[in-house]
C-alpha cells in the first residue's frame, strides 16, 4: 500500500480527484483466474439510486410555500467525506447531518437546488425523518420498516418513503 502525503493546503476535492485519476496496483499472482463475462444489465437496471419521500411536516420557503415531496439519492464516499472538511463541520460536529442531507437531496417540491441553508431551516421532526430515511437507504436498501401493532401485537411492514401516518 502506497501513502500519500497531502500538503495543509490541498483541499479534499483535489486528493479525492488525484486518487480517482491513479490506477489501482496490480497483484497478478494473487488474482484469481478470470471468470466468464456475466451480463450485467440486468443488475444495473435493478439498482435504485434514488428514493421519493414525503416530509412529515414539510419545509417552508421564503415565499410561504410548502414542499413536502422529495427526493434522495444513495450517499457516495464523496458525499460522507465532503464534510469532514467543512468549516461549519469542524466549528459544530452537529452540523455534519445538515451538510450531508443537503448533498443528497435531490429535489425537495418544486426546489431542485437544496443547500445547507435549506436543510437549516427545516423543523427538527423533518430532519430527524430525513436522517433515518438517510440511514435506511444507505445502509438498508430500502425504506421498508417491520413493526409491531402496541394493541394486537400483529407485526407487519410500512413503506416510510410515501403517505401519511394513519393513511391507507
């Protein structure tokens, strides 16, 4: 494994673009023999990289329109590696969600440029909403939650990707 050493005023975009453009070495003898080309089509199409949602309470803009669809897409390396370089991060740890969160999502209503300044000004129960279905999609796959009824204790699954509480 090769270091790399990285001067104090290189910024992250520069070394992430630096190891993007570098091949990866190669261990021939350990490399096992190669294996017939598998059509990879089908699990290309299969992959979903972004995923609707609805607010529970919803973001207001200036003009006092709400936006409560959206949508998210799937986190990259950048993506999670982006704020450990923000200022703001650096300053307040707290505020990594708010920076992540306004990486990945993609569209909030009829708003298609989501900055850190929008994610601020949500309410706390829409960015805790959208933290979990941040966690769900990245480290799950899916928006699907198993749980359990507190009167009959008959389990079952939602989809917390669309529709109110209580809606069928």
């Amino acid at each position: 494994m090769r270091r790399r050493t990285v001067s104090p005023g290189a910024g992250l975009e520069e070394v992430l673009d630096t190891l993007a453009a570098t091949p990866a070495p190669r261990e021939e003898a350990a490399a096992p023999a190669a294996a017939p080309p598998r059509d990879r089509s089908r699990e290309r199409d299969a992959l979903q990289t972004e995923f609707a949602f609805e607010l529970p309470r919803g973001y207001v803009d200036d003009e006092g329109q709400l936006h409560r669809h959206g949508t998210m897409r799937l986190a990259t390396a950048r993506d999670e590696l982006r704020p450990q370089i923000d200022l703001r991060v650096k300053e307040n740890p707290a505020y990594l969600s708010v920076v992540l969160l306004s990486q990945v999502i993609t569209q909030l209503g009829t708003v298609t440029d989501v900055h850190a300044g929008i994610v601020e000004r949500m309410y706390a129960t829409d960015v805790a909403f959208l933290q979990d279905f941040y966690r769900r999609i990245n480290s799950e796959g899916h928006t699907h939650a198993a749980v359990t009824c507190p009167l009959c204790q008959g389990s079952f699954e939602v989809d917390l990707s669309g529709g109110r509480l209580g809606e069928s």
